[in-house]
C-alpha cells in the first residue's frame, strides 16, 4: 500500500503544481480586447478594462478598472466606472483549446450614471445598440447573439440627474442587481435592492424582456415593489419647495409594456407634512390607488385613490403631467361626511393651527376640492362644510367682547357648539381665502362674512354677526328693515393660534341709522315696530 499512496501524492503534488502554474502559464490579458469588443458590441458602448488575471480556484477572470461610456449626447463622463469586474468563464476550453466562454459577469462597486433630459429621454435609452459619435471598436458580438448565465452587480452606487443641468443629482448606495439567463432577445428574471436617501431601502423583483432594440426605457417588465422607511422630503421624487416630508412605505406591483405602465399597491404614510408650513401629522394615512402613466407622454392619471385616515375616506382622482423637474395636478378631492375627530390630527400637516389650547370634538366634514398646479405651486379651492362640532376649549361668546354684552346676558362657556359652518376656500402659496362663511353657533346666532389668511397665519376677516336676543336683537332687526345690514359688522385679526374679535360699532350704528331711515320713508314709523319703540325696547319699555 505504501507504494500507491506515494504515487498518488506524487499526482496530487504535480497536480497542484499544474493548478498554480496555469495562471502563469496563460496570459489572459490575450483576452482583453476580446473582452471588450463582446461587452462593447452587446451595449453599443465603448467598454474598456484594465489589467486581466486568471482564478483557477473560482472559476473566473478578473478585470481591473472598468469604463463604460455614456452615450455622448448626454455626457462626456463615464456611464459606468467598476473598480473590478470579474467574468465566469468554463475553464477547459479556455486551457485547452485557448477559447473564452462567459458563463457570469459580476461588477464590483460600480458607480452608475442614470440622466433624463426634459422631455423625459433616458441616457440607457440607447444601450444595446450603436453609438454612431462614438461607435464601439468591434462589433463582432451584436445584442442579438450575447447572452450570459448570470449578471451581478454588488454594492454599487446609483447617481441620478439631469442632463445638461447644474442642479446636484441623487445618490443612491447599497445598490444589488442579480439577474438570471440573460438575454437581449428573451424575457429574464432579476432582482434589484438599494438604500433610499435618507433611509429606508427599496426592493424590485420581476421580469423584464426582451430588451427594446429601439429604447431600452421602454424594456417592458412586470415586478413586484416594496419600499420601507422612504424620507419623502430627500428622497429625490418631489420638490424640495413643496413642502412635502414625512415617511413612507410602499407595497404593490409595478408592470409596464414599453409604452404604457401601470402601478397598483398601498401607499402607508406617517408623520406627514403636506404644506411649507406644515408639521408633521400624528395620524397614519394609507392611500389604496391604481396609477396609469403613458411613458412617451410623461403624463398619467390616478384612477383610484382610496385615502383613509383612521374610519375617515376621501376619494382623489385626476391626471398628472411631468413638465420639466416637477409634476403639474389636476385632481379632485372628494370626501363627504368624514369624522371630525378622525381629521383634526392632519390639520397641522396641512398648516391650518386652531386657537391656542383648543380642539375640534364629534361631527363631520365634507369637501370637494379641486387640487391644480405643479406641486410646489398647488392651488386647492372648493366648498367645505362642517356639521355639528364642538371646538372646545374656546369660548367664542367671550371672544366676542362687546358683542356679547349687547345680547343683554353674559355668553360664556368653556367650549363652543357649532351647528353648521359653509365656506368656500382657496388654499394657494400665497395664502389662503375663505368666502361666503356662514356659521351657526345656537348660543350665539349666525356670523356670516369672508376673510384671509396670510401664510404666517395672519387674520384679516370683515365678519357680521346676527346674534340672538337682547339689544342685539332689536337692533338687527331694525338695521334690517329698510336696507339696513341686519346684524353687528366686526372684524377677526391677529394669528390662526391667536385670534382677536374687534366690534365695528361705527359700522353698526350706520346699520341702524339706515333702518330707521327706511322704516321712516316706508311709513312705519306708527308701527309697534317703529324706531322709537325699538330703541326704548332695549331698555325693557315700549312706548303705548
């Protein structure tokens, strides 16, 4: 026996010498611009690598400094920069009979380039076919015959900008594509996971194929799509200037057939802001919606946007435009009857702030909104009603001052009931304007009036109010006979958080005089509703 194990560790030794000694022994750097001219050939790009070196043990020649260019209408600069590539390749025929046969391709850390121009043209539109300004040196291997077992991209960096614009691109890191019996001219299976800016990670898998020999953009693919911890303000989607922040998660498909793509899915939102002046909302927002996007038109339209907000429902709808960096909505809002209490978390999201110390309690709201413009010009106008609330912790009646005491009795309360309030808004960046309001309080009366607020939450509201009983009531009903106003003018200053109620006496005595005024032209003044009686009504006589 001792014979035999000698000469088998005689072959083991002289084998393993063979093993160490072929890389040395076969110059692979033979093959670099075969090499080249196969990957140059395949993307219709010029690629280049460094230096070549042989891995026995895995199977596999590794490349040094990878360059892939961009197409030269948008960039001067590199597409694709790799500090190492490394090529799976079958090892016998490479030994003997020198030939190369690619079984995997695996970029290491690359950074990858993605540009879009205006009207929506991408930079890898063009990969998979010839660049006539800058055509590749070989074109021996054409996208219709390259194929490989196994395309792998680990740890790269994905940098998206515009072209030929100053402004800073997004970064993307932590980016992994694994694709599988790739092909130009069949459908393949991938997967794909980078990190979001500023947290939060996205993960892709589907199919995509055949690649469009025409624009590889409109490729068309089918995937599945889970998005986790989404910073919306960094995240690269939307205008800084919209005011829009807060986190967001994403679970859905995504399908597209080149031309048309459609997304289905849950949106999930917390801690939302949806106004420059916003803070962020204590409640969960999760919008169930099906968009529709023509790709060439770089339009769409949301055809269901379910938006719950606890038992609150609204319904959004409408069309998108991309127009340059930003996208331009023409939307509609409706939501009829939602639980107060289900809202008022998303008041301050939306910039709107209550009176100090106060807070909207029961009833319910209903809008139907319209919702125009680029995102960070958004103008929202339509009509609001809410219907038997309270604001409570906010005594209206003594806000009124001197209002209050002309109904004859002190109105006080901690709270105040609202049994109706109608207006119609137009929230915009320059500020925000009701009119027509019309609000019921049953302690009080009816005030009724138009108003702004600036977007520091500046008040400037011209208000009347038709309080009940007492003096007040005999006066307005003098100022409205003959012309007259029908009610106490005063006006509403100060901030959203810090109102102040100022009574217009001038204006209500000009009220009452032009009354009289009427009752006196009309030939009432012998009525029992005469002037006289009324004004010594409000001391508890009447004239006999």
């Amino acid at each position: 026996m001792k014979p035999l194990l000698k000469i088998a560790a005689i072959a083991l030794a002289i084998l393993l010498v063979i093993l160490i000694a072929i890389p040395f022994l076969i110059d692979v750097n033979r093959f670099r611009p075969q090499i080249e001219a196969q990957l140059s050939g395949a993307l219709g790009r010029q690629v280049t690598v460094g230096n070549l070196s042989l891995s026995l043990l895995s199977g596999s020649v590794k490349a040094d400094n990878i360059v892939i260019a961009d197409d030269p209408a948008f960039s001067k600069s590199p597409f694709i920069t790799a500090n190492s590539l490394k090529v799976g390749v079958e090892l016998l025929p490479l030994i003997l009979s020198k030939q190369l046969d690619v079984t995997e391709i695996s970029l290491a850390q690359p950074e990858i380039s993605l540009l879009k121009t205006a009207s929506g043209k991408w930079n890898f539109s063009s990969i998979g076919g010839a660049s006539t300004a800058n055509p590749p040196k070989s074109s021996a291997t054409s996208p219709a015959n390259f194929s490989v077992g196994k395309l792998k991209v680990n740890n790269g960096k994905l940098i998206v900008g515009h072209a030929n614009s100053s402004a800073k691109p997004q970064v993307y890191d932590k980016l992994d594509i694994g694709v599988t019996n790739f092909s130009f001219t069949t459908q393949f299976p991938f997967q794909l996971s980078v990190r979001l800016l500023g947290g939060g990670d996205a993960n892709i898998s589907g199919k995509a194929g055949p690649i469009s020999a025409d624009d590889a953009a409109k490729t068309p693919f089918e995937a599945s799509v889970k998005v986790n911890g989404l910073d919306i303000a960094t995240s690269g989607f939307l205008d800084p200037a919209s005011g829009f922040g807060g986190q967001a998660s994403f679970d859905g498909t995504l399908d597209s057939n080149g031309s048309q793509a459609k997304a289905v899915g849950t949106f999930t939102g917390t801690k939302l802001k949806l106004s420059p002046k916003g803070l962020p909302a204590t409640k969960t927002v999760v919008i169930t919606h099906t968009v529709e996007v023509d790709l060439e038109k770089q339009s769409g339209s949301l055809t269901q946007g379910d938006v719950a907000i606890g038992k609150a429902v609204a319904h959004l709808t409408g069309t998108f435009q991309t127009q340059g960096d930003t996208q331009v909505l023409n939307m509609k809002l409706a939501a009829p009857d939602m639980p107060v209490d289900e809202l008022e978390a998303m008041l301050p999201a939306l910039g709107i702030v209550l009176p100090s110390g106060s807070h909207l309690k029961g009833g319910t709201v209903s809008v139907n909104l319209d919702i125009v413009g680029p995102l960070d010009k958004l103008v929202i106008t339509g009509p609001l009603h809410l219907a038997n609330t309270e604001l409570s912790g906010f005594d209206l009646g003594s806000k009124l001052g001197g209002l209050s005491a002309f109904a004859g009795k002190a109105v006080s309360s901690p709270d105040t009931s609202i049994q109706n309030v109608s207006l119609t808004a137009r929230v915009a960046p320059e500020g925000t304007k009701a009119d027509s309001i019309n609000l019921t309080v049953p302690s009080i009366g009816v005030i009724t009036g138009a108003g702004t607020v600036s977007p520091e939450g500046a008040l400037d509201f011209k208000m009347l109010a038709n309080l009940k009983g007492g003096m007040v009531g005999e006066l307005t009903k003098v100022a409205a006979m003959g012309g007259g106003k029908g009610g106490i003018p005063f006006s509403i200053e100060g901030t959203t958080s810090n109102p102040h109620f100022t009574p217009d006496m001038k204006g209500a005595a000009g009220g009452i005089a032009q009354g009289m005024l009427g009752q006196v032209i009309g030939g009432k003044s012998g009525s029992k509703d005469a002037p006289a009686n009324a004004i010594i009504g409000l001391f508890g006589k009447k004239k006999k």
